[in-house]
C-alpha cells in the first residue's frame, strides 16, 4: 500500500523538475546585441569594400555564454540598398558592408540606410534569436576621374575688327561628366595651334596678343584643348575661326558698282542685296536719295527718238502744228547748213556757238500768229554774256529793225516779247514777259511750253508752271507795210540787213502750234522719260517707309525710322525702260545717305554710294522690204485715170538676229561628249515706222504729164501725213508696219504722154525712230509696152525690126519677175489681134498650097529635123503675095502653153486667154511643158522662102 502511493509522486517531482529547467533554459537569452546608431562609409566607384567609422561591430551582454552571447548576422532595412553586411566573426560581433555590385558616382553620390544586427538565439536552431535597435549608415561614393573634358559647341566663331585690341573676343567652355569636385572642374585651357596672335586663360578666354591686320591675315583657325583637375585632357580638341573685318566704316554694303540692263526685260532690281552697316551705332532715323544720272542721254534721258511732230501726234496734240527745226531734207531745207549734235542717237539736235542762224521760208508759218497760240521747245544754255541771245525772232524784213514776236535768253532770264499790232487806241499794253530761272544756266535740258493767248502767257518748265515775275508795258506797232522775217538762232535787222543777238546753245523740237493752246496732259506726255526709277513697295514696310518721286522719276527719296525695313524698301527699288529701242550707254548712279542717332557726338556719317546701270545695246532690227521689182504694163494703162500701182506685193517684215549657244553631239567618232556651239537665230518683230519715202531715179518728175497719186483719205485715216515733190512723196507719221503696207499698196504712176517713154525707176526706202533704223533701197523698174498700130504703116512687114527689138528687150529685162495683173499687161491690143489672125489663116492656105514643094525638098526638111535646127520651108512664090507676122513664132508657143496650163488659167479672175505681156514673153522659166533649151529654139525659128518667082 505505501509502494504505490510513493510511484505517483516521484512523477510528480519529476514534471516539476522539468519545468523548472525550461524557465532556466529561458532566462540564458536575456540582452539584445548592441550597435552603434550611426555609421558614415566611404566607398570607391568601381570598388565593393566599405569603409564604415566606427566599424561594424554588434556586442551582446550574454557573452560569452554559446549561442546567445553569439552574432550570426545583420539585416539592412531600405529598398535597392546597392550593400550587403557580412559577419567575419560571430564571437566578437565584428562585420563589413560591402557593395553587391559596381557603383557609379554619376549616378549617385551617397547612400543611406539602416542596419540591425541579431544574436543565435538560445541554440542552434536560433531559437529565441534578439535583434539590435536600428542603426543608420551614410556611405559615401568616392570619385575616379574616368571621364575627359568635352567642349560644349563642336566649333566656335567670332569676328573681330582690324586694329584693335580685345579683353576677350570670346569665350570656349568644356565640361567633364566626372560626378566629384576634383575631377569634374575644368582647371586649364590650352591653344594647341602654334605662332597666332591669340592667347586663352583658364576660364576659356581668347584674347588678342596684338593688332590684327585685315591685309595680313583675313581669317585665323585655331584649335584649343582643356585639362580637368585631374590632368585628363579634352577628347576631342575644338576648332575655333577668327574673322578679321576691316576697320568698320559705316556704308552701304552688298552694292554692285555694274549693273547691266539688256533691253526688253522690264524692271530690273538695282540693290537686291544691298544692306546699311552702321557700326553698332544705334540710329534714330534715316534719309537716303537715289539719283539716276541721265543728262548726257538724248534730251535729258532716254525718250523716243520720233521728229517732235510725231511725238505731239502721239501725245494726242491736235492739227496745226508747225515744225521749226525739222531733220535736214528737201522739204526742209533751211537746216541743211546748221550744225547738228550727231552723239544723241538720233536725237534731232541742233547747236549754235554764236555765229550760227536761219531763214524759215514764207509760208512754214503764218506772217501773223493767230491767238491763241503755243510755242515749244527744248533747250539747253549754260551761263550766258550780258547781250540777248535769241531763239525765235519775227522782225521787219527790210527797212526797219522792229521785232514782231521774239523768244530769247538775257541774264539767265527767259523773255517773250509780243507786240501787238496797231489799233485805234495806242494805250500801253503787256508786251515783255519775264522769268528768271535757274535752268536756263544749268546746262541741262528742259522743256519749255508757253501758252499764249493775251494778255495771259502761262509758261510750263519741265511739266511745272512758272509765273513770270516782271511784266513790262509798251505801245502797239505803227502801221507799216513791210513783210516780217522769221528767223532762229538770232534776230534779223532788216534796216542793216544782218543777223544780232546770236543764241549760244543747244536746241531741239521746236515747235509753233495757232488756234489752240497746248494742254496739260500733253505737255506732260512730251516731256514723260521712257527710262526712270521705280518701287514696288511690300505691304509689311509700305507705311513705315516714306517714299517720294521727282517729276521725271529720275529721282526717289525714302526717309524711315526703322532701318530693316528701309533695307527692304531699298532692295526693291528697280530701273525700267520701257523703250523697244533704248538708246546704249552709262546711267550714273548716286546714293546719298543721312541718319540721325541717339548720341550725336559719336553719330555715324554714310558716304556717298555710286554706280552705273550700263544699258546694252538692243538687238537692231533689219527693216526689210520685198515684192514685185520688175514688171511691164501697156502704155493704155499709164495714160488712164487709176494709172498704175507701183507696189502691188509689197511686204515689209522686220527682223533681228540673235546669237545662242546650243548644246550638240559630236558627229566625229569617239566623241562622245556634247559640245556647245554658237547659232545665229533670226526672229521676225513687230514695231512702228515713222517715215517712207518713194523717189524717183533719174529725172525728176514732169508735172506737166507725170504724178505720183494716192489716196489721201486712206492716209488720213490711219493718222499719216503726205508731202510730195517732183522728187517723189514721203509718207511720215509713228505707225505700225502694217498700215504703211496698205497705204504703199495705193500709191500709183500716171504718165499721160507716154510715146517717147520705155521705162520709170523708183525707189521705195522706210526708217524708224528718225531714221536711226533704215531699211535696204527697195526698187521697182516699170516699162511701158506700146503696140503697133497697122493704120500707120501700109505694109507690117516694115514693122518687123522694132517689134522684134521689144520683145528681145523684154526677154532679156523681164526674165524670172512675175506679174501683177496679165489682163492689165497686153502686148497686143484688140485691133493688132484681129490683122495676126488674118495674117496667120493666109499663111496656112499658104502652106497647103505648097505642100508638093515640101515633099520635092522631104529630104533637107529631114536632115534638118534630125539635127535639132530650124525648120526651113521652100516655096514656089512665083504668084504669091505673102504678108509675114514676125509674133507668129511668139503667138503659137504662147497658144500652146495655155492649152498646158488650162486649170491655171482658169484660177485667175478677169483675165483674158489671149492677153499677153512683154513680162511673159521672157518667163519662159516659168511656163510648164517646156525645157529651157527647146523654148529657146522655138524662139528662134524662123521661115526661110524660096522667092525667086514671087512677085510683090
């Protein structure tokens, strides 16, 4: 019994014993490792091991009991923490932080996170394992200067002025992608080039070593490196350009000295690139004036060249007015002797030194000017003597030295004197009108228009009206029937018979106009220039840029605040010429500039720019006139009313001839590449003419029996004018090439006493622009056909030699020239047909009759026939009265050509089969069926007769 109540508590005891060892085991584990609460690391890029201060070491109270005294580890807290914390000795609780991978300073400098270190437990399991408190740890990443220095532009540019010495005329800079002060900064720079005048500092700044000469040395290429702090030198070096410009003057740049113009190309940009260096200054505003110098060209500048008549017709000036100073000629004889100025491209200029004067014939212009009246002209006088110097004079013409009407220069002063003729009230009147200008001293064209019509005298000078300043009085002429004499260049005495008051000068297009003052409009179209100065305006700039024209648009003026746009407006001035025809040669130009700037002690002054627009010489025209030159018409046809046309065909065609380069292959073998050539090109052009005259060759004109008619209706419809002479006509006026055909068409010759006359030469020649074109003498010879007539000779056969004689003459003149009208040309008239016909049915009962007498000589007629020759006939005339036609021959071969050419003859309209002109008898060439050689012997043939028994 007491056995086994002693087993249960001995299991009793047991259980607790157990547990009391378990709270034991427990307690071994009681401290957490300790470690310090910050650390700071160092590391070097491209390294793993870290340097940590104070080093790793984790401590724990329960050493050195195992286990529990023990470290086994350290856990870092933070996300992507680039380290790893490795335990060296557990004992001793030491460790390391090592890097799990290659850092980069560039990418990141510094790294911070936390650490815990944590104990064994309380056995080898790490059961009841105690962790430290956190730690933080700052580790740093160390730099290697693995990188260079780059420099930041792969070039650099600068420009310096000639002269001049610079702190700095720029500055290069490199960088280095090195992440540490050390190796990142950027310590020198370094010229590699040797020998230039430069010299760089550490912070990259390029200074000149001395003054740099533009003719010396235009550009500098240098190449400079750079060095980090750690001696790496710059990867690539750089390539640095140094421009040296002159020393800078303030001028208009990009402007062409030469600039050509070539005739028909319209408006030509002068300064497209043209641009205003101001040296830095800043400008407030700005004023610049071109001029296009054109004194020198014609009357000033390029105008058409048409006789001063033609140009008021083409301006719409009415009829009435007179030419005073017409180019030299028959119908203007009174300036054959003046000197002309043949420089002017024909320019119709006249010049007087002093000595020089003229008559105008009566009847050029009324003895009495009918009011109201315009006189023009153009003059050009430099500074005169203190004596008058006349333009226009009417005076008495013998016994007194009164001056009618007069127009002449004194003291530069300009003077009309008009006296009036007698009235019944003898008041004082205006008779002395004054102006003072200063372009009657200028030498220099102008134009002057004074419209007069009293006691009113408007003066236009250039376009612009002038008042005159002094008016002076006089009373009207005394009665006297004395003729009055016009004269130019100086004023006739008529008491000394003598020329006074000579001009000295030039004088052009002088012109009186009765019935009616000249207008505005009219005035200015003479005096408008054909070439001038023009801008198209771009909407950006148009209000920013003032621009203005003088009158004649040789001259324009802008004035601007803002300089790039005055540049554009600038870059689109332009010269035009809008003549087919312009006159070659120089036009000066002129830029005068002014600016105003903010500072005016150190404003810029802009020189004068100058050039020349060089106008090239226009492709001349070859005037060239064609038709028929040669034909014949019957004497009927000369003695009628219509007469005959002289120019039926006539064509007028104008060309040019230009030289182009075209590009051609070789034609010799092995040459292959295309070459360029040089081909002449003519190309036909339309244009005006203003004159063509027909004249006569030989003898002129009989009035008494001969004319040169026209329509004079048909001329004035196309607004030309007609003068005649015994010499010929002469059709003038500006007009198209085509309108001078059609007129030429109608001019026609009469001659009503045509029986000593054979033939008439005329000669045909057309101009334009005054006669500066002309074109080839056209000629026409016409000859007149006269018939026989059978009632003034008994027997025709005594007709025989002369008839013969013309048509060999014809034959021979008429030979290859066609013919205007075959039924206007007849060679034998009606009557004459009638007595051939006749002639020729006898001659054939003739032959049948005389047909045995061919058969007795068959034999000679077919040795004759063999060689080609003349067929001769012998006849038994012994009873015969034979009457021979010598146009037999002529008739058959021509009755036989119009049975050949039937369908042509039927084309021509109005003309008759048996109708023939001396013209066609020598254009065998052209007759169809016939060889040249067997016309020839057809014309040839003649009949031989065996007249041994004939009697007459």
């Amino acid at each position: 019994m007491r056995i086994r109540e002693v087993k249960p508590f001995a299991s009793a005891v047991g259980l607790l014993l157990g547990l009391l060892c378990a709270v034991e085991a427990v307690k071994v584990n009681k401290h957490k490792p300790w470690i310090e609460t910050t650390y700071h690391g160092i590391v070097t890029e491209n390294d793993d091991k870290v340097l940590l201060d104070p080093p790793l070491i984790a401590l724990d109270k329960d050493a050195p009991l195992r286990y529990a005294g023990e470290i086994c580890g350290f856990k870092i807290h933070g996300q992507n923490v680039p380290f790893e914390a490795v335990v060296l000795d557990k004992s001793t609780g030491e460790g390391v932080i090592r890097a799990k991978d290659k850092l980069d300073c560039e990418l990141q400098k510094e790294h911070t996170f936390t650490i815990q270190a944590y104990d064994c437990g309380e056995g080898p399991d790490g059961g009841n394992m105690k962790k430290s408190h956190k730690a933080t740890v700052h580790i740093q990443v160390n730099d290697m200067n693995e990188y260079s220095p780059v420099f930041k532009e792969k070039s650099y540019k600068a420009t310096v002025i000639e002269g001049k010495k610079y702190d700095s005329i720029m500055k290069v800079e490199a960088v280095d992608a090195d992440c540490s002060f050390q190796f990142s900064q950027i310590c020198s720079y370094e010229i590699v080039t040797p020998d230039v005048p430069f010299s760089i500092d550490k912070d990259g700044n390029i200074k000149n070593t001395e003054k740099l000469n533009y003719s010396k040395e235009r550009m500098y290429k240098l190449t400079v490196t750079a060095y980090d702090c750690g001696k790496n030198r710059a990867s690539e070096d750089v390539l640095v350009k140094i421009n040296i410009k002159p020393t800078c003057k303030p001028s208009w740049q990009g402007f062409n000295k030469r600039i050509e113009y070539e005739p028909g190309t319209g408006s030509l940009a002068l300064f497209p690139s043209m641009h205003l260096e101001t040296c830095d200054e800043p400008i407030t505003s700005i004023q610049a004036t071109i001029m296009l110098e054109t004194n020198h060209i014609g009357k000033g500048c390029d105008r058409d060249t048409y006789s001063e008549k033609s140009l008021h017709k083409l301006c719409g000036a009415s009829a009435g007015t007179v030419e005073l100073l017409p180019a030299p000629g028959n119908s203007a004889n009174w300036t054959i002797g003046l000197p002309t100025d043949n420089g002017h491209d024909s320019d119709q200029v006249f010049e007087f030194n002093g000595t020089q004067a003229t008559k105008v014939p009566e009847g050029v212009v009324s003895t009495s000017l009918k009011e109201p009246f315009t006189i023009s002209v153009w003059m050009r006088h430099g500074p005169g003597s203190r004596e008058k110097e006349t333009i226009l004079c009417n005076s008495d013409k013998t016994e007194m030295n009164r001056h009618h009407y007069s127009l002449y220069v004194h003291n530069c002063r300009l003077v009309l004197l008009l006296r009036q003729d007698p009235t019944e009230s003898e008041n004082y009147k205006p008779a002395e009108f004054h102006w003072k200008l200063d372009q009657v001293c200028d030498k220099e064209w102008h134009h002057y228009v004074l419209n007069i019509e009293f006691p009113a005298v408007t003066l236009f000078v250039d376009g612009s009206t002038f008042e005159p300043f002094l008016v002076t009085e006089d009373y009207p002429l005394h009665a006297a029937k004395i003729e009055t004499q016009l004269t130019i260049g100086a004023c006739w005495q008529g008491g000394s018979a003598r020329m006074t008051q000579y001009f000295r000068g030039s004088l052009a297009g002088l012109m009186i106009r009765t019935g009616k003052l000249e207008n505005k409009k009219v005035i200015d179209c003479l005096y408008t220039c054909k070439e001038g100065l023009d801008v198209q305006l771009p909407e950006e700039v148009a209000s920013a840029v003032k621009v203005e024209f003088n009158p004649n648009q040789s001259s324009l003026s802008l004035e601007g605040d803002d300089i790039e746009s005055f540049e554009k407006v600038m870059q689109h001035i332009s010269y035009l010429n809008s003549r087919q025809f312009p006159t070659p040669g120089i036009r000066h130009l002129r830029v005068t500039t002014t600016v105003k700037c903010f500072n005016e002690e150190t404003c810029i002054s802009v020189p004068d720019s100058e050039g020349y627009v060089m106008v090239l010489q226009p492709e001349e025209p070859k005037i060239s006139l064609s038709g028929i030159d040669h034909f014949a018409r019957g004497a009927a046809e000369f003695e009628s009313t219509e007469g005959v046309t002289l120019f039926p065909e006539l064509r007028i065609v104008s060309t040019i001839t230009r030289e182009v380069e075209v590009d051609a292959e070789a034609e010799a073998e092995g040459e292959d590449d295309p070459t360029v050539q040089e081909t002449v090109v003519s190309e036909e052009i339309m244009h005006n003419l203003d004159t063509c005259e027909v004249t006569v060759v030989g003898d002129d004109l009989n009035g008494d029996h001969e004319s040169l008619d026209v329509d004079l209706a048909q001329i004035q419809q196309r607004g030309l004018e007609m003068s005649s002479s015994n010499m010929g006509i002469v059709i003038t006026g500006v007009n198209t090439m085509a309108n001078y055909e059609q007129v030429l068409h109608l001019i026609r010759y009469r001659n009503w006493h045509t029986d000593a006359l054979f033939d008439r030469k005329f000669k045909l020649v057309c101009s334009e622009l005054n006669g500066r074109y002309i074109s080839n003498e056209f000629k026409v010879e016409v000859n007149v056909i006269h018939t026989a007539n059978p009632m003034d000779h008994a027997n025709n056969a005594m007709v025989q030699p002369q008839f013969i004689n013309q048509v060999q003459h014809a034959s021979v003149d008429l030979s290859g020239h066609n013919l205007a009208n075959t039924h206007q040309a007849s060679v034998v008239p009606s009557a004459a047909t009638i007595v051939i016909v006749v002639c020729v049915s006898f001659l054939v009962f003739m032959i049948i009759l005389g047909v045995f007498r061919i058969r007795a000589a068959h034999q000679r007629t077919m040795r004759d026939q063999e060689n080609g020759k003349e067929n001769e006939m012998d006849w038994d005339d012994s009873a015969l009265t034979i009457t021979v036609n010598p146009m037999e021959t002529y008739e058959d071969q021509h009755s036989s050509e119009e049975e050949g050419d039937e369908e042509e003859e039927e084309s021509e309209d109005g003309e008759e089969e048996d109708d023939i002109t001396s013209a066609e008898s020598g254009s065998s060439e052209d007759e169809a069926g016939e060889p040249e050689d067997q016309q020839s012997s057809s014309r040839q043939q003649q009949l031989e007769w065996d007249d041994s028994t004939l009697t007459y």
